[in-house]
C-alpha cells in the first residue's frame, strides 16, 4: 500500500496508514524528496494518526527521511503520534530529537504556517 | 502453556502478519491498548532482528498461566549466526546491525521478563514475556 501525498498549497501532506511495509516506507524517501521538489513545496506533513506501532525501524527510516526533506530546503513535522505508541517509544529509548512534532494535522499545518512565515520576514 | 501459533519470518511483510497476530491474541486475554501496542512492538523488534541477522527464523506466540496470572510469551528462534556477545548487544546504542542498537535493551524493559540464549553459528532464542495486571 503505497503512501498518498497530498500537496495543500505550499505543503506536501503525507498520510501513513497502518501496517506499512518497508518497501512502501522506502518508496515515500524518493516519493517526498522528488515532490518537495517538483512543487517547491516549504513543507511537509507526515501524519501518522493511523500508525499502530513504532518500532526502532520507523523511527529511523522517519529520521533519515527528515533529514533528507531538510536537505531539500523543506521542514517537516510528524503528526498524530498516539499515546500509546508514545508511551511504547520513550520505553524502548525512541526518540525523534531535533524533529518537529504536533498533535493532529491542523497543529501540524499551524506549526509550518508559522515557521514558514518567520523565515520570509527575515 | 496454551494457543501457541508459530509464524515463520522470512521476510519484511511476515513481521506485520506477526505482530497482528500477537495483538489479536493479546486482545483476547483482554490486554489494555498500551499493552496491545508493546506486544506488537515487541514482535516488531524480534521479528526484525531475525531478518537482519539470521535471515529466516520463527516468532511463537503463547498464552500462558500460572495460578491466577495470565500472560503473553513472545518467543524469537532463529538458527542464525548467534550473539558472540550478549553483554554487549544488550547495551544500549550497541548495533552491528543497521538498527539504532535499541532493540534488545529496549526490548527487555518493554516486558515483565526477558530471556536470552544464543551461540555462536548455531542460533539464537529470545523469551519475552508480558504478564496482564
């Protein structure tokens, strides 16, 4: 099941659904870094409201997938992290350090909104 | 012990069918959604470190009892290269893999208890067990 991304003016929005594969969390690293591009997007949402688990695996691939949008000249911001998942993260020693989060979609979109106009007045 | 289901690891989609499996049968032990979501966790880990190390191996999921407790083995057997040094992969940040070194160490705090047996070239068995409170 392939990642949908959704592009919402400047912002590329990326939802992940549950029971992901590697291979479908590998195809969103060329998907995102081609489309960031394509669109001159500012920044890009990952939402991952339906994702069950966490596991060392996808916090990684998450990481290098921030960094790797970054790298493009676009922020992201994970979105939707359940309290479960967590609570199961930070027992396992997960984190996602120097990666912005937010609570559901809207704060996520706030949160690049905000940033996004900061640089411009600079 | 009880239910036992064996789910063979071979490749990247078996860990999903695994740790469905393993919520499924946590949820019938009547397992709260946090404990739901490390079990899979778990498995996750487990599985994932079959694929890495050993390439193929098995994940046997089991109910267990013991007086009035009920509790969750998750078992992780492989006939992989083995841990040369158990010491050491249950540090944390410690990976020959390409994982963040967490899985192990973070696998033992994950669960009520943890078990590790393995040598070198013949295999590895990992023993997890979640007990509902």
């Amino acid at each position: 099941m392939e990642v949908p991304i959704l592009k919402q003016s400047d912002y590329l929005i990326a939802t992940i659904q549950a029971a992901l594969t590697d291979e479908d969390l590998l195809k969103l690293h060329y998907a995102l870094v081609e489309q960031v591009g394509k669109h001159r997007s500012k920044g890009v949402i990952i939402d991952v409201t339906s994702l069950d688990i966490m596991d060392s695996f996808a916090t990684r691939t998450l990481r290098s997938l921030v960094h790797m949008v970054k790298l493009r000249g676009a922020d992201t911001v994970i979105c939707g992290i359940q309290p479960e998942v967590a609570f199961t993260m930070v027992q396992l020693g997960l984190t996602l350090e120097g990666i912005s989060t937010a609570l559901d979609l809207e704060e996520g979109l706030a949160l690049l909104f905000k940033s996004n106009n900061k640089k411009r007045k600079i | 012990m009880e239910g036992g289901s064996t789910i063979v690891i071979t490749s990247a989609s078996d860990i999903i069918v695994a740790r469905e499996l393993g919520r499924k049968i946590g949820k019938e032990l009547n397992f709260s959604l946090t404990d739901l979501t490390i079990i899979a966790t778990v498995i996750s880990e487990l599985a994932r470190n079959i694929i890495v190390f050993a390439k193929q191996g098995n994940i046997v999921i089991e109910t267990i009892r013991q007086g009035k407790k009920v509790g969750i083995v998750i078992t992780a057997i492989d006939k992989g290269p083995g841990i040369p040094d158990i010491f050491l992969a249950m540090q944390d940040g410690y990976s020959t893999g390409k994982g963040l070194g967490l899985g192990l160490p973070g696998v033992r705090r994950l669960v009520d208890e943890f078990e590790i047996f393995s040598e070198t070239a013949k295999g590895t068995k990992v023993l997890a067990k979640k007990w509902l409170l």
